[in-house]
C-alpha cells in the first residue's frame, strides 16, 4: 500500500515539475518570439516598396529610356517592346502578392487616375490620400477601417513624381484629368492593408 | 414464418441490388451520365462521362478544377479580370453585387437554359454590376445597352489581347488586305540530313510504308523506325501501333496542345479518344466512328503536313463553314501555294486560322515557331484570331466587321462583310472629342 502511494505522489510530482516547465517554456517563447505592431510592418513593407520602384525608375527606366534612349517604356509593354512603366511594374507586383493570399494588399491610387479603377473609394482612402496631399508627404496616414464584415489597419503613404517622366506622362496623358504637376508633387498615394485582429 | 422469411429476402436483395446498381453507375465511367442534371456545354460534353474530372466524390465542384485546363491560356492572353483584381479587399463591394473571383459564378455547367455563348450563365449584360458609370468616363458609351458590351469586335471578359482601344487605335485605316500578305514562315530547319536506313523492322512489313519513310520530313531529320517503334531503345520491344508516347519524345509540344482542345481533351482525362460521332458539330457519317489520334491527321509514315493542313479536316468536318472552304478565296490562294504557283505563306488552309504557327520563346528564351495543335485555342471568341491569324494579311477595320458576319463566316469569307462593328468610330469620336477640349476656346 506504501508503494502505490510513494508510486502516486511520484507519479503526481513529476506531472507538477513537467507542467511548471512546460509554462515556463511556453511562457519564455512568447516573451522571446519577436512581434511587431502592424504600423511597424506598414512602415517596413512600404520601405521596401519605395525604395525597388525607386531603384527601377531612375535605374533602369529613366536611365536607359529617358538618358541613354537605348529602350522606350510604354504602357502597353508587351505589344511594344518596351519596359513597363514603373506604376506597372509596381502594380503587377501588387496583383502578384494579393494572388498568393499571403495576408496584405496594397495598391496605388490616386486622386487624379488615368485609369479610373484606381481612385480612391473607401472612406479611408478617401482620407488618406487628401491628408497626404495636404501635408505634402511628410506623413503618411494610419487609421483602420471594416472592409466586407473584417477588419483592416490601413496605412496611406504619399507618392511623390520624382523624375520628370512621371510628370511628363501624367500631365499628358490623353485620359489623366490633370496636367500641372510639377517635379516634387504628391501625385497620389500607396495604400496597405494588414488585417487586424 | 416462412413468408415473412422470403419477404425479408426479397427486400434484402432489393436493397443490395440498388446499392449495387447505384455503385456501377457511380463508379463507371461510361456510365456516370446518369447522374448528370443537366445537358452539358459544347466545351465539356465531351468529358462528361468523368464526373471526377471537376468533382469532388459529394459532387462539389473542386477548387481547382476550372484552372487544371484554363489557367495556362488565361495567363497567355493577360487576362483582364483575374481572381486577384477581386479579392483585394478594396473591391469587396463588387463581389457583393457578382462573385467575380469564382469561375463558376459566369460558367455554371448543366444549366442549359440560361447558358448563353462561351459557356456564360450570366445574363448578357453582366459588366453593368461594375461598370454601369462607363457613360461618365466614356461619354461615347452613352445609351449603349450593357447587353452588347461582348459583341463581337467590342469586349471580352477575359481576353482583349486584340481589343484595346490603343491597338485598335494604331490599326484605323488599315486596308482590307496588305500589300504583301503573309501568315508566320514555316521555320528553316538545319541542312537536312541523308536520308539513313530506317533500321531494324518486321520482315513483313509493306514496301509502300518504307516508301512513304523515304519521303518524308522523318527521314529527312534522321528519325528511323526505331525511335517510334521502340522509343529510340533497340532493346525495347517493338510497338506496332506507337501512340502518343512516341510523338510526344520529340513533338510534347503539339501533342500537349492535341490534349488541350477538343480533339485530344478525352484522352488528357483518361477516356476513349474522341469519334466524329461524339461530336456536336455536323460531321461526315463516313467518318463518324475514326478515334481522334496524330495519326488521323498525319497518315502513318507519310507525315505530309500539308495534307494535314486542309485534306485531313474535310475528312470529318461537315458544317456550313467547312463545306464552303473549297469554293473560297482563301481555298484558292492554297491551292495556289501548293501548286507552286503562289508563294509560301501566301495560301490560307484550315490549320492557317484554326491550328496556327506561332512564333514564341521556349524554356531557354529562344525564339522558336511552332504549330499550335490546341484548335480551340484561337478561336472561342472568334476575336481572339485577330491577332494570332487575321491581321498577317488583312487590316483591322475589316476583320472586326467580318468576324461579326455570322453569314459571311458560314459563307467561309466568300466576300466583303455586310455587318459593321462601331468600335473604331467610337474611338475616332472620341480622340476628336478630346482635340477639341485641347483647343483654345475662340470668340
């Protein structure tokens, strides 16, 4: 009888320590896994997203169309032989990673679009893209916003012409319904969603 | 007792003799079409019989089950209303309206009563849920009906490779026919090789097939018996009938594009090849019960690509547009090129339209021309011929007008078109529109 007791209480003491480890470990791996606030991860993605257009329009755009006219860029690429223009280039991205479901989306829209599917519509965009205007692109806009039943934190950075082809193109372009941008402006802006819990 | 005991029995057999029968019919592939609810459409009667093919075992439709065959040619003609245009959550307002991100919102099978063209169960005017404002951004469009956004030489849903309006801009004024009309170049081969001995084969075998060898483009290239009888292994047993497995060692390619339309799409889900019988387009009854093979185009041993070009198509077809071929300008410019008399690229078969080449890039970025053996390829809407085939020879204006003649299309092109598509006006209205907001306002 003595045994089966000694057996249990051994038996119940080794559960114990087990479970105070087992919380301790899980508790010490929550405290340990980085975590980052959405805005952070907006902040990030959208320095990402900046800096390659960046480098595709004044790198390879600009240079080689604009400088050294060894190639054009055209809005219809593919028919003409040319690069895509870097709205494009930084849309087809953006239908890329949208198609593989990987829990953001971005766009970029603007007030005054070509194409007509990129205006703003939400109220959040709406916002967004007149507060960046407003501040000329010193800061960008966060705010959440409830999109088909779910819940989104939706940050809103200014997109600024920055070589003379952006202006050159928007201003006339046949369907752009502005033509008095000048180099520096905010000519619209890059909207990303992050699904918030 | 003993009644009660045979009823039992009888009602026991009756049960398993259901189930049974229910599981033949389920299991079966030749005869799964009890179950099915409804007529299928043109595009998949024939798969019919193999519910598995889009089902899921309850009759689901599979998730995958649209883009297992449609996907590659969506992507090919830059689809202008994919899946990820809608589920980015800004556009979540539209699919309250139409569920665009799933195929079978538009294609939905065995529905035969509202199935309209291209396998569309929407009603004609669908485009109105997302772009009922176009009037605003096109005043052009103004009092044009939402039902005749895809007519012909308008719009399609997904493929306006050819419609755009800054391509159809660049081809205004374009004659009916250029000056030098040409279709894509059979490509150049390398220097032929000799002509080698075709190798090991049956004693008994005819002299007319090692004639017929002798002459074509096979022993040109070097490609004796062996490399289709044997898959190229001498020590491999000697096959008498090769099937795809030996056309598809060097011609994956075509036999690929075979597999993917309507002449080879039963044996790429495991069926019996398709018979003229099978098909729902009139064709010859002499030829109702040939199973579809490369050999039913390109006779065994004589691969003569010029007689599976228009000959080996009139063996079966047999509607409107295919008995008028002979008769037609475009027949005529063939046999010229065939007689030598014209020259090559000039004459216009059937495989000209429906199985063209094409030129393109391979998987090392080379270009390369090849033939694409996918007749449905080019040719569901009509429209998408215009870039592929059409505009070789022919201007733009012309086409559309023509591709919209349904008689004239029956008549095999045997004249002018006597329909006229307003795409081009509405764009030169439109470009003169915008001339005249540019111009400075005068007293």
């Amino acid at each position: 009888m003595k045994t089966v007791k000694t057996i249990l209480a051994s038996a119940l003491l080794t559960a114990a320590v087990v479970a105070l480890l087992a919380t301790r470990s899980f508790a010490a791996d929550a405290k340990d896994t980085p975590s980052i606030t959405p805005k952070t991860m907006a902040d990030a993605l959208h320095a990402v997203m900046d800096s390659d257009r960046t480098v595709y329009t004044k790198n390879v755009v600009n240079r080689l169309a604009n400088q050294e006219k060894v190639i054009t860029a055209s809005e219809h690429f593919v028919d003409d032989k040319a690069l895509p223009l870097p709205a494009q280039m930084f849309r087809m991205g953006s239908e890329m990673v949208t198609s593989k479901n990987v829990g953001f989306t971005y766009s970029l829209l603007s007030k005054w679009p070509i194409n007509k599917q990129n205006a703003p519509k939400t109220d959040a965009e709406i916002a967004g893209l007149d507060a960046v205007a407003a501040n000329g692109g010193k800061e960008a806009y966060y705010t959440t916003e409830e999109l088909g039943g779910k819940k989104y934190f939706t940050a809103v950075y200014a997109d600024v012409g920055g070589v003379a082809a952006c202006i050159k193109c928007h201003n006339n372009h046949e369907d752009s319904p502005r033509s008095d941008f000048k180099l520096g402006d905010v000519m619209g802006g890059v909207v990303i969603r992050i699904p918030a819990q | 007792m003993k009644r009660k005991t045979i009823l039992w029995l009888a009602w026991c057999g009756v049960l398993w003799g259901g189930a049974g029968l229910c599981a033949t019919l389920f299991f079966s592939k030749s005869r799964q079409s009890a179950f099915i609810p409804g007529s299928t459409t043109h595009g998949h009667h024939q798969i019919e019989n193999d519910c598995q093919v889009c089902h899921t075992p309850w009759m689901g439709v599979k998730t995958d089950a649209c883009n297992q065959c449609h996907a590659e040619d969506l992507k090919k003609f830059r689809d202008t209303h994919p899946k990820s245009k809608f589920t980015d959550p800004r556009n979540v307002d539209r699919l309250k309206s139409i569920s665009a991100d799933e195929c079978i919102t538009c294609h939905r099978e065995h529905r035969p009563e509202i199935t309209h063209a291209m396998g569309v169960t929407q009603p004609d005017d669908y485009c109105y849920h997302c772009h009922k404002d176009i009037a605003k951004e096109r005043p052009t469009h103004k009092g044009l009906p939402f039902s005749g956004c895809n007519a012909s030489g308008c719009h399609n849903y997904h493929d306006n490779t050819a419609l755009y309006e800054d391509f159809i801009a660049k081809h205004i004024g374009e004659p009916d026919t250029k000056a030098k009309p040409r279709v894509v170049a059979r490509p150049v081969r390398a220097e032929p090789k000799t002509p080698t001995f075709p190798g090991a084969y049956p004693a008994d075998t005819d002299a007319t097939v090692i004639h017929d060898w002798q002459a074509s483009a096979h022993a040109r290239a070097g490609v004796a018996c062996l490399e289709c009888h044997q898959l190229g292994n001498a020590s491999k047993p000697w096959i008498q009938k090769p099937s795809y497995d030996s056309c598809s060692r060097c011609h994956d390619t075509e036999v690929k594009g075979f597999q993917a339309g309507f002449h080879g799409m039963r044996i790429a889900a495991g069926l019996s090849p398709l018979t003229p019988a099978m098909a729902q387009l009139p064709m010859k009854p002499s030829s109702a019960h040939r199973e579809l093979s490369c050999n039913s185009c390109h006779a065994p041993h004589a691969y003569d690509t010029r007689k599976a070009a228009a000959e080996s198509c009139l063996q079966c077809h047999d509607d409107a547009h295919s008995r008028a071929y002979q008769a037609s300008p475009h027949a005529k410019l063939w046999a010229a090129e065939l007689a030598g008399t014209a020259p090559a690229g000039s004459g216009v078969s059937c495989a000209t339209c429906h199985l063209p080449r094409s030129s393109h890039f391979d998987e090392n970025d080379e270009r390369i021309v090849t033939v694409e053996h996918n007749q449905n390829a080019n040719l569901r809407p009509d429209d998408k011929m215009i870039r592929t085939v059409c505009l070789d020879c022919h201007g733009l204006p012309m086409v559309l007008d023509a591709l919209a003649d349904r008689a004239l299309i029956n008549r095999n092109f045997d004249g002018p078109p006597s329909v006229h598509v307003e795409s081009i006006d509405l764009i030169l209205r439109r470009k003169a529109a915008k001339q005249k907001e540019k111009q400075p306002h005068t007293q």
